[in-house]
DNA sequence: AACCAGGACACAA
DNA sequence: TTGTGTCATGGT
C-alpha cells in the first residue's frame, strides 16, 4: 500500500459541505467528523474544509492534484461571480444565505449517466442507485487500511455491454433503457462528450438531447456541471419552484416568457445564478434557513 | 399513508 | 405551443 499524501489548498469562499451535498455530484460522503471521500478519475480521495483552506489526501501520485484542483474549481474568484448576478432580492437572499455555494466541474460521463437516473429522484435516492451501479459494475479504487471499498464509476463500454434487466437491478426503474441506450450512443462513438465543451451553448444540448432520456433539463445539468457552460440555466422542479414563488407571486407565467425572462434575466453567469436559487430553495423548504430567512425580512420591511 | 422526487416522452387538444 | 398520463422506486 502506498503512502497517503497530504496537500493543503488555500482557498476562501468555499463551502465544501453545501457544495458536495448540493445535487451536482452524487458519489461524495461526509464521515462524522466532517471529512469528505470520493473518487476523482479512478482514485481515491479524502477532503476536508479547514482554516482558510481545503486539506486533502490521496494515496496516488501527485499529478492528481491538479485534477482535484479543475474538480473543485479553485482558482475560481466567486466575488467575481457573484458580482455579475443580477441585483435582485431573490439572489440576493440567495447568496447571504448559501455563502460559499460552488459550481464543480465533474466528468463528463459520470454526470450524463448520473442525471439520466435522476429523474423523479431524491438526492438520497440518486446517490443509492449510482453507488450500486458503482459498486456493481466499477473498477475497485484502491483505499488505505482499514477504509470501506470503493469503485471508479463504470464507462459507457462497460454499461453498453449490460442488459436492461441488469441496470434495473440497481433500482433505476424505466431509467435503465435511457442509460443503456446512451451508453452504447457513447461507447460507439456516435457522442463525443469531451468534444462538446468546444462547441457552441445550442450544438452542444442539441447533441446531448440526442441521447435517449435526455431531455433539456438534464442536457442543461450536463452542459452546467461538466463541459463548462455557465449560461446553462437547468431548470428542475426546484428552480421552477423558486422562478415561480421568488420572481412571479402572483401571476402565473407561461412556459414561453418564462423561459425568455431566464435567457434575459441572469446574465453571463446564470448557471451560478440557478445553482444559488436552486439550493436555497431546498434550505427554505427543510427549514435550515429560517433564521437567514427571517433576518432578511425584517430589513427588507423594517 | 398519501404525496412527491434535480424528467422524458408520446399524444391529445 | 401547452396540458396530461405514464413510466419504477422509495423517502419523508
């Protein structure tokens, strides 16, 4: 067993546990103590958020240490970001109460799959299906002494290669027909993931709506979490939830307008913008940002 | 115990 | 174009 590596990041602004749990990955677990672990590209990996800064570890050579830096997006200046959102009270609330909220860029593959099981899913449900497919059909990681077993996330040559009734043994329901047939669209060539993130916002959906159960919401989740594209606006019950609670109260807007007010409304970085709605949407409902909540009404009415 | 979940799809109106 | 039923499964 090779020795673990340890490499302290400096960063400020960043909220390891909101953006890990936050629905755009779905194979990261936090221990007890607050420790993360997950697999990046095959390898096992331990973060934890310290003072003014992430820690982490690895039992791997050191060049994934840049992969772990493009994953969690570091050198990324969330100020900046959030400074391009759009004055309203809605992101504004949104922002003091999920300060440190990020966007992660993911495999691309490992997030298509992911989505397409996503739909009419919990968070937690997700997570349970892709840890069995994980577990299932995955390459074993290797981990230190003594952690549990842990399992890349299998290709699309190794999914392509299943049958329906094997991907419905992970729980997936219908899912399992989209998954396979995506596979096989993947493995034989006929979807260049990686090739997307070099083409235009509308080519890439197009290609990626290609996919049997890829519809424009999870394209859009794709497209957002990773190939690069921040205009990327997923629009899921939740954000719809808030576009239509937060933005229009009383009025019920159509489908049409209201996908014109996102495309005009958010601006260049309205992915981050829908990342923030959507999160804070789901602490109001859980009841979590009560507090926030009440702090902001009261400036806002008093 | 109902209701709903980071939807897509076929089909009706 | 916009609305509805269907598709599995299980958390809350």
């Amino acid at each position: 067993m090779p020795p673990i590596r340890e490499q302290f990041f400096p960063v400020l602004h960043y909220d390891l546990d909101a953006t890990l749990a936050s629905g755009q990955v779905f194979r990261w677990n936090r221990d007890a103590d607050g420790i993360w672990q997950g697999i990046l590209k095959g390898r096992w990996i331990q973060l934890k958020s310290v003072s003014e800064g992430i820690q982490a570890r690895t039992l791997e050579d050191p060049d994934v240490w840049m992969e772990l830096e493009h994953f969690l997006q570091l050198s990324v200046d969330l100020a900046a970001i959030l400074e391009q959102f759009p004055p309203d009270p809605p992101l504004q609330e949104s922002i003091a109460a999920c300060h440190g909220l990020r966007l992660l860029r993911q495999d691309p593959w490992e997030c298509l799959a992911s989505f397409i099981l996503s739909s009419t899913k919990q968070i937690v449900q997700i997570q349970q299906i892709v840890a069995l497919l994980c577990q299932r059909y995955g390459d074993p990681v290797p981990v230190p002494a003594g952690h549990a077993p842990a399992f890349g996330f299998p290709g699309p040559d190794r999914l392509a290669a299943l049958t329906d009734d094997e991907l419905r043994a992970c729980k997936m329901g219908y899912r399992a027909k989209g998954l396979l047939a995506t596979s096989r669209q993947v493995a034989e060539g006929r979807l260049d993931l990686n090739g997307l993130s070099g083409e235009e916002l509308e080519t890439a959906r197009e290609a990626l709506m290609t996919c049997p159960g890829v519809g424009r919401k999870i394209a859009d989740c794709v497209l957002l979490f990773s190939l690069g594209f921040e205009q990327s606006f997923p629009v899921d019950v939740w954000v719809q939830k808030a576009l239509r609670e937060l933005y229009f109260p009383r009025r019920r807007p159509t489908p049409r307008r209201l996908a014109t007010f996102i495309d005009t409304h958010f601006g260049p970085q309205a992915g981050y913008a829908q990342q923030y709605l959507f999160h804070y949407m789901r602490m109001i409902k859980s009841g979590k940002a009560a507090s926030a909540n009440r702090k902001l009404e009261g400036t806002a009415h008093g």
